[in-house]
C-alpha cells in the first residue's frame, strides 16, 4: 500500500515539474479547438438540410434522424480505438490518420445515393472525426494540471463553439445556393484545411511518457475503469446529457421547421441562441471552477439540465407557449453544457494522469454512447409533433443529475496525495 502512495505521490510531483503550459504557441491551443469542434460541425452543418434529404432521398424522417445515429455510432466506438493508441504512439499521428478517414467519408455522404449508404458513410466520417476529438482532450490534458484541464477545456469549448454557432446558419446558405450534396464536399475541404494543420503541430506527449504495456491489456483495460464507481458518475452525468443534446440535435429539425413551421434560416438562428448560452456557460465555468470546484459546478449544471428538460417535457405535452414553450427551456438545458462537459471530462481524466487518452476515449464513447440512444429515441419515436423530443431530453436530464450522486463530495485520494507532495 504504502508503495502504491509512494508511486501516485512521485507521479503528482512529475506532473507538478512539468513546463508550464502558457509557453506553448497559441497557434496549438487554436487546432485543438478545431480538433474539439468536428463533432459538432459534422453535424450541425447539415440539420437545416434534414428534411430536403428526406425528399431527395426518398426516406422518411425517421431514416434521416438515424444519419445522426450512424454518426454516433461510429464516433462512439472509434474512440475507444483512438484512445489506447495514443497513449502508446503519441498524438499527432493517430489524428492524421482519422482525418484522412474524415475526409473520406465526408466526400462518400456527398455523394451517397440512398440514406442507408448516407448512414454507413457518416459511420466512416465519424470513426475519422472522434480521433481530434478525444486526443485534442488527451491533448490538453498533456499539457495542464489539475483545475487548470477544466479550465482550459471550458476556454477551448466557448471557442470551438463557433462552429456549431455558425454551422446550422451556414448550412442553410449553402443549401440555399448549391443544395445539400455542396455542404458534405465543404466538410470535405475542412477536413483537408484540418489535416494540413496538424501536420504541423508539435508532439504533447514525449516518448519517456508513452504507456509501453500491449495495445490488448490496455483495450483490456477499460473494464478495470468502468468498475471505478467515480469515473461511471462523471462520465455517466455528462453522458445522459449528451443523449439529451443529440435528441435535440436529432429532434429539432422536425420539431421547429416541420412542425412550427419555422424556416430553414430562422432555424440557425434559433440554434445559434442555444451556442451563445453554451459560450456563455464556459466562460462563466473557467472562472468560477478555482473558486467552487469543478465537482460542485459539475452538479449545479446538470441539475440546471434536470430542471430544464422537464419544463421542456410538460411544454412539448401540453403545447404550452407554442414554439416558445420549446425554445426557452431548451435555451437553458443547452446553455448548462459549460457547467457539464469540461467538468466531467477533467473530473474523469484526473485520476488516471498516464492514461489520459484511454480514459478520454472511455468518457467520451459513453457520452457520444448515450447520444445514440438519445439520438435514436427521438427518431425511433418521431410522430410529427414536439413530444418524443420533450421527453427524451428530460429523461437524460434527470439520469444526469442522478449520476452525480455517484461522485464523492470530498477530495479524491489523488488529489489529497498530490497535496502531500507539494
């Protein structure tokens, strides 16, 4: 035991001794925004377009909603391939590598011609797009200690906000212009413009600090961590979220423009009020997280989310306040994703310092996880009204708020160690 104290006690210290992270170039912090944003632009660009699909495609809405699954899935699962091979060969190569898959399955969804094959190719698409994600968090994490990964994932995150702030927005020019096809081939040229970006980039994680174990104990090695009762709570409660965000990522479309009858246009701007709230939240996150603590802003958050999505459930029942009574409470479920995301993802990560991008990928593949079944829920369930959205994103608020009963409201037993050190 006391070897074991001994061992975590030297590994804070090396954490503590490592260069400061302000001295790395703001053209690094940058990429790993747009690394961090893929997820979102891969969608949001085209949900203006869901339902031109539909016809072009000759599918119904449920079958377009499940391109967002299909997305899920394959960004779920490939994570926990991206993860542990990073840890073992460093970051930069392994996002090359599924960039390139992005490319290639962006350039196969331009040019799909039925929406099953728009389906697999989006799983292709995905595969490539989780590799930024998860290592851009590993990323950061190489790179800061302690407090400091949330706050600097709550920076990273208003950043790359932008992306879905101006995706359903441009997404709905470009469909305007040239037709949806033309917004798959400009995930295309992001992918391509990503590429050659990371290509110059530095490595954030030296060989001497690279996992030498075999790749199959270290895939082996994601059972050990979901028996950790404090991991499942963060990455639980930030997982049920995220089956509330992809349900309203999922949902909305039908729910505002079918039913509302709200625009093409006017729905990125509805959209893009949720992404301001999200800027919003992070920034507000950042600077509260030295002084509260990330757990405590982990659970306010996700009871902000519970409150939220069973206003949002009682309006989308009753029709109370029309397109309003969607659109506010959504407004405040969306906007507590700056408390949630990086809290959770920090939270996650700090207990395993030399397996950040395999605890990276396990927290993210049960985030985007639940997505799919958030996702698919309000496809599987669509009736052409705002119901199946409501009670779906309600539901995952409340599984959210449950799982941060799991986190201990004390100091985990790292942190006290890495106390001792100092």
């Amino acid at each position: 035991m006391s070897n074991d104290i001994e061992a975590k006690a030297l590994a804070c210290a090396a954490e503590q001794s490592r260069p400061d992270a302000a001295g790395q170039p703001w053209r690094v912090l940058g990429v790993l925004s747009a690394l961090m944003g893929f997820a979102s632009i891969s969608t949001d660009l085209y949900l203006p377009a869901m339902p031109e699909m539909a016809r072009a495609l000759h599918a119904d809405t449920g079958l377009i909603e499940l391109t967002v699954s299909g997305f899920l899935i394959g960004f779920s699962l490939g994570q926990l391939f991206w993860g542990p091979i990073s840890d073992r060969y460093g970051r930069c190569r392994p996002v090359a590598i599924g960039l390139v898959l992005f490319v290639i399955g962006s350039a196969g969804c331009a040019f799909a011609g039925s929406a099953e094959a728009m389906i697999g190719w989006r799983i292709v698409q995905a595969v490539g797009a989780c590799a930024g994600v998860v290592l851009g968090r590993a990323m950061v994490r190489d790179l800061y200690d302690g407090a400091r990964t949330a706050q600097m994932l709550s920076t990273l995150m208003t950043v790359m906000a932008i992306a879905p702030l101006l995706g359903p927005l441009l997404g709905g020019q470009i469909l305007t212009l040239a037709g949806w096809r033309a917004i798959f081939l400009v995930l295309v040229a992001l992918g391509l413009a990503a590429l050659a970006a990371v290509l110059m980039l530095p490595e954030t994680l030296p060989p001497e600090q690279r996992s030498h174990e075999p790749l199959a104990r270290a895939f082996l090695g994601y059972g050990a961590l979901l028996r950790q009762r404090r991991l499942l709570g963060y990455a639980g409660a930030g997982g049920f979220f995220y089956g509330g965000i992809y349900a309203y990522i999922a949902g909305t479309p039908f729910a505002y423009i079918g039913y509302h009858h709200v625009p093409p246009t006017l729905y990125g701007a509805l959209f893009g009020v949720g992404i301001l709230g999200i800027m919003a939240t992070n920034l507000l996150n950042a600077r509260l997280v030295p002084r509260f603590g990330s757990d405590r802003l982990l659970r306010f958050g996700a009871g902000l989310a519970a409150g939220a999505g069973a206003l949002l459930a009682i309006a989308a029942r009753s029709d109370l306040g029309g397109l309003w009574g969607l659109v506010l409470p959504l407004f405040l479920f969306i906007s507590a994703t700056g408390f949630i995301v990086a809290n959770s993802i920090a939270g996650a990560m700090a207990g395993e310092p030399q397996r950040a991008g395999t605890v990276s990928a396990l927290a993210g593949a049960l985030h985007y996880g639940s997505g799919i079944l958030g996702s698919a829920l309000a496809g599987s369930f669509a009736d052409g009204t705002a119901w199946p959205l409501g009670w779906v994103v309600g539901l995952m608020g409340l599984g959210s708020f449950a799982c941060t009963l799991l986190i201990p409201s004390r100091p985990s037993h790292e942190e006290a160690i890495c106390e001792a050190a100092r």
